[in-house]
C-alpha cells in the first residue's frame, strides 16, 4: 500500500470520527450527520460512474479527494472553526 492508499483510509477513518464525535458532542444533529452520510455514500456510488477525459470510471479516483473534502467541512463544523495545532 503506498501513501495514496494509506491518505485513502484515513480519510475514511477521520470522516467516521468526526461523525461520531460530532454526533456525541452535540455539534451534528441527526439530520445534519444524515447529510453527510448521504453524501459520502452519493459519491461512493456517484463518482466512479462520471467519465473524465472520456474514460468511463476514472471518477472512482476522486472519491479519496471528495471525502478528504467532507472531512475539512466536519472538522469546522464539529471543532467550531480551524483545528487547533497546539
């Protein structure tokens, strides 16, 4: 596994946290946490159905990159801005 697949499960595994987390603290409501599950599992399903550059299922790629993008929009949502470094 190279680093693109180790940053692929990460991403997983943050986008899973970060629901949970925001769930148990109280920043996601259900329905809040529902959108985002539904868009997580629209790309799933979604993206590796697009053709790009006219190759049917080069869309599969990008699922990695949309779910790091869903997690910087929990990570503000449920951390209430940046995270902090320190």
């Amino acid at each position: 596994m190279g680093s693109a697949g180790v940053a692929a499960w990460a991403a997983q595994v943050v986008f899973g946290t970060l629901l949970l987390l925001g769930m148990v603290w109280g920043d996601l409501g259900i329905k809040c946490a529902l959108v985002f599950a539904v868009l997580w599992i629209a790309g799933y399903f979604l993206l590796p159905l697009l053709p790009f550059g006219g190759v049917s299922g080069l869309g599969a790629a990008f699922f990695s990159p949309y779910v790091a993008l869903l997690d910087i929009v929990l990570a503000f949502v449920v951390l209430k801005g940046d995270v902090p470094l320190t």
